[in-house]
C-alpha cells in the first residue's frame, strides 16, 4: 500500500503513545473518583427510572459545560454515545 504525506500525517495524529502512568494517575485522584462516581449515581436512577436502559447505547449528556467541579444538581438528558462524544473538545491531539 502507497501511502501519501497527508495519510502519514493523519497517523502520526492518531498514534500518539498513551502515558498509561499518568493517566492511571489522575483516574485514581479524589477529584476524577467523585466525578465518576456522580456519573456512575446520575445513570442508576436513569435506569431506575426507565429513561435509559442496559446495552441501550444511550449516555447521559450533563448539559452545560461542566469540565471541572461537582456533577450534583446538574440537568441531564439521554443523548447517543455518537451525539455526546462529538461534543466534546478534542484532547492529546499530538503536535500538529
């Protein structure tokens, strides 16, 4: 297979070498634990509630933008896992 510039590019991009260290870090900090654990509350009462359910590929999108700090009291709504992951804003994108 011939690859061009703008293909080697794309996968120099794509394959930026993950610091499983590091990463391993901040999931383990007291911040993020809180956070996935209000992630964690806010979808068993969707579940208990009947607005999603398991294997549904259903997320729930906490409206707003909520990059740091608590998660409680924050309206929610049942989005694809397409719809909530596009808005996000890109991360570790690698030198451009």
């Amino acid at each position: 297979m011939m690859y061009t510039l703008s293909t080697l590019r794309r996968r120099e991009v794509l394959t930026v070498p993950h610091n499983y260290k590091l990463e391993n870090k901040w999931e383990d900090s007291p911040a993020q634990v809180a956070r996935r654990e209000a992630r964690n509350k806010v979808r068993a009462l969707a579940l208990k509630r009947g607005t999603v359910h398991k294997g549904d590929q259903k997320e729930l999108d906490h409206v707003g933008f909520h990059r740091t700090g608590s998660l409680d009291n924050v309206p929610t709504k049942v989005v694809s896992i397409h719809a909530n992951r596009i808005r996000q804003p890109p991360r570790h994108r690698g030198k451009q």
